[in-house]
C-alpha cells in the first residue's frame, strides 16, 4: 500500500473570508472619475460595495468634487470635504491623467511638458499624501495607480506623457516598501490602447504629426498587441477592484498589464512619413 503524505490545507471558513473580492463597509475616491476609465472603475467599486466619490477638474462630468489634483490647495478642501462626509478612506485610486503633447523632442513645447508632468505625477503625489495620513490612522489601506503600457515601453511622439508614467510606476513600486508595514497596499496598473473618445483623440493628433490617416496609425496600434485588439475600460475596472479586494491582500508593489500584451509602442510606417524631419 502506498504511503499518502497528507497535504496541509487551511480551512474553508479561512479560504472564504480571505478571497472573497467584495468592498462592502469601505470608502473609496477615484480622481478622474468623471468620465472614461475612472467613471468605469468608480461604478465596479460601487457594484462590489463600496461608498465611492469621485473628483475631476471637469465639472460638466458630474463627478462628486471638482477638483485639479494639481494644485495642493484644492487637494486640501477636498480632503476636508471628504473627512466631513465619509469620516475615513480606504481605497484610492490615482486615475487622473492627461495625454499631454504630440511631437519629436525639438518641437515639443516645454510648458506643455510640464504641465502634462505636474498632473500626471504631481497629482498623484498630492493625492496620495493626504490618503497616506488617513490610511495610517485607520491601520490600513489600498492604493492604486493607473499607469500605462507606456510607463514600461518607450513612445515615440509621446515622451511626457511616457515619461510621467514610468514615474508613476516608480512611485508604486517605492510607496509600497515604505508602506506595506502598516498594511497600506500600493498597487498599479497599466491599461493598453482603451477603446474611446480620448484614444481617438491621440490617433488623430499623432495621424496629424505623422502626416498620415487615423486609420493607419488605428490599424498600427492595434498590429503592435498580441490579441490584435483594443481593451475595454470594464476590464481595467475589473482588475482595480480586485487590488483592492481581500483577495490581493498580499499582492503589494505590483503593476499588472492589462493591454492584451502589448509588444511595443514603436509605430512603424512606410519610410516616406516624417515628423520634424525624422524618417519614420
């Protein structure tokens, strides 16, 4: 008879409490949430169970808080507000994110550099300052920043906006170690080519820059994922609100994809489109 070395296993009542994805009894505030993907991952918190606010400097969204996460002032009366209303916070997710400018290196224009970094990395930082101190208090606590596929591959026609994103997932990364001991999680994640009004957006100004049709430079983005596909804002939701669920209560510091597997940002075109005279 063979011998059966027993396999240890925790018990299911411990199985059940610890994985289970539901945020009932949490609070949450998602910047940018008036629109896109904030508004997609402000209603799947909300389905899941959370009380949700959401702030965005564009008042016309109805989100809960007007707010430019930029400007530390406005960070501050919004936090106020949210102690008056909501007495802790628990989960936050930094989503606010502009695409900044298109252009070569010696064309771009230097305030727009900036500005696109001051909001995509400085708001996050002010955000998660004021959440760091509730957290804290609280003993615990989920953030997630959203990055992109261009926060670990290099764009051309892009530097800024790839730029502020490698930033913010060496914040995460960072944020996590000085914050794990205090059962505050910090997490990412990196959304590919999202089906939408802003994608659209892009791929009409980079068409612009390039010389060239949206459809191509469509057609280019979509050859350049493994799954030929753009992604749903619902996908990226989906994602976010298990980071911030007890079934990712060890998984801290990650930055998990969610683009179909996106191998590179470098478009290619025939030889004769240039951009500032570079040869693409």
């Amino acid at each position: 008879m063979a011998h059966v070395v027993p396999v240890y296993a925790a018990p299911m009542a411990d199985q059940t409490n610890h994985y289970h994805t539901g945020l009932a009894g949490r609070t949450a505030l998602v910047t940018g949430g008036g629109s896109g993907i904030g508004a997609a991952i402000a209603a799947t918190l909300t389905t899941a169970g959370a009380t949700v606010r959401t702030c965005d400097v564009d008042t016309a969204t109805g989100a809960d808080y007007a707010c430019d996460v930029s400007n530390e002032t406005a960070v501050d009366a919004m936090f106020a507000t949210i102690d008056n209303e909501l007495g802790r916070l628990d989960i936050v997710v930094n989503n606010v994110g502009v695409a900044g400018p298109t252009g070569g290196v010696e064309d771009m224009n230097a305030d727009e550099f900036d500005r696109c970094v001051q909001i995509n990395i400085g708001g996050t930082f002010r955000v998660t300052q004021q959440a760091v101190q509730r957290m804290r208090r609280q003993g615990r606590g989920s953030i997630v920043n959203i990055s992109s596929t261009a926060g670990h591959v290099p764009y051309p026609l892009r530097s800024p906006y790839s730029a502020s994103k490698w930033a913010i997932e060496g914040l995460t990364r960072s944020w996590a170690m000085e914050l794990g001991r205090f059962d505050i999680r910090v997490n990412g994640v990196a959304p590919g080519t999202i089906a939408g009004s802003r994608m659209r957006g892009v791929i009409e100004r980079e068409a612009a820059a390039m010389q060239t049709t949206t459809d191509a430079v469509k057609a280019a983005y979509e050859d350049q994922v493994s799954m030929r596909t753009f992604v749903d804002a619902s996908d990226i939701a989906a994602t976010v609100t298990f980071l911030c669920s007890d079934a990712a209560r060890f998984i801290n510091g990650e930055i998990i994809s969610v683009d179909g597997h996106c191998e590179t940002l470098r478009t290619e075109f025939p030889d004769d489109v240039r951009v500032s005279g570079v040869t693409f």
